[in-house]
C-alpha cells in the first residue's frame, strides 16, 4: 500500500493551470520567432496588365462645388436639406447639412447618392423598380426615395449626389441635379 496521499482538487487545478501557461508561453515564444523571421516571405505578386482596370472618380473639389451648387439652389428656394457626394464605389466624400435641415436628412442624402451611383440612375426612377423587385429595398445602404442622381464621365458612373429635407423626393432631386450641372461649368 502506498502511503502517498491524493492530491486535493484545488492542488490539481494549479498545477494543470501553470502546465498550461508553460505549454501556451512556449507556443507564443515559437510564433514570435517565426514572425521575426524573413526570410521565408513570398514575394509580392504582380498583376499582369490584362488583369486590370482603370476607373475615373470625381475628385474632392469637384464633389465640394456640386455639394455646394445643391445646397445653394435648395437655400435659393427657402428648403433646408442635407446633401452628400459619393464616389464610384458609394464612399463619401463631401456632406453639407444646411441650417435648419433635420436630423434623418444627412443619412438619407447619403444612402440616396449611394444609391444612384450603384444603379447609375436617378432614384426617382428607381423607385419604380421596386415594383417588380420589392427586395431591392433590403440592400445595405440604399434608399430607393427620389432625391438622388449619378454624375457620369464617358457614360461610367463616377459620383452620386444625394439631396434629402426637402418636403418631396421631387424638389431634392430638383437640387441633386442642380448640383451635377455644376460640375458642368
């Protein structure tokens, strides 16, 4: 018979606890290593020339000047909005929220620019299409509301503007498109 006792369940988890940390310590250590070591690295791949493609955006001047042509005629005709510019692939890059306008109005300028530079038309005449898609709607990010229009270069979407606080999609869109007209100029 041995006289050795069992050890106590407190005891066995410290120690299965510190056998770990050692095992977990070492596994750090080895990645550490291997991560300081280069000389393993991949070279960068290299696209070949038929393999890419080239697209025009509308630079941060110009979506600037058609925010500020928007929002102008908007103010000209006593309305407060919000509008917003995005470019080719939906991301902002100017918002103007006019004095007054509403707090739902910034993201709504947004989704709507979003939204007409992803189908490249007018959300008035999206709208439409919801008729036949009603899903449509449930795409992150749009807002099928008239009040957004592209802005194209070589008959590509490059920009969408978005207007939204005016009391109809109409008048928003009214101003989005007087915002593209600038860009015109």
């Amino acid at each position: 018979m041995s006289s050795r006792r069992k050890p106590s369940r407190r005891t066995r988890v410290l120690v299965g606890g510190a056998a770990l940390a050692v095992v977990g310590a070492g596994a750090v250590g080895t990645v550490a290593a291997h991560a300081s070591d280069s000389t393993g690295a991949a070279p960068a791949a290299a696209a070949r020339p038929g393999d890419l493609t080239r697209s025009t955006h509308l630079t941060v001047r110009a979506a600037e000047k058609a925010a500020r042509a928007a929002l102008d005629a908007a103010v000209k005709d006593g309305r407060q909005v919000s509008v917003a510019v995005v470019d080719r692939n939906g991301d902002t890059l100017v918002t103007l929220r006019g004095d007054g306008a509403g707090p739902q109005s910034y993201e709504s300028a947004e989704r709507k620019a979003f939204t007409a530079v992803s189908w490249n038309a007018p959300t008035s005449e999206l709208t439409g299409r919801l008729a036949q898609a009603p899903t449509l709607k449930d795409i992150p990010g749009t807002l099928f509301l008239a009040g957004g229009t592209p802005v194209t270069a070589k008959g590509a979407p490059v920009a969408g503007i978005g207007v939204a606080g005016a009391p109809s999609g109409d008048l928003d869109e009214k101003y989005a498109r007087a915002g593209a007209a600038a860009l015109d100029r």
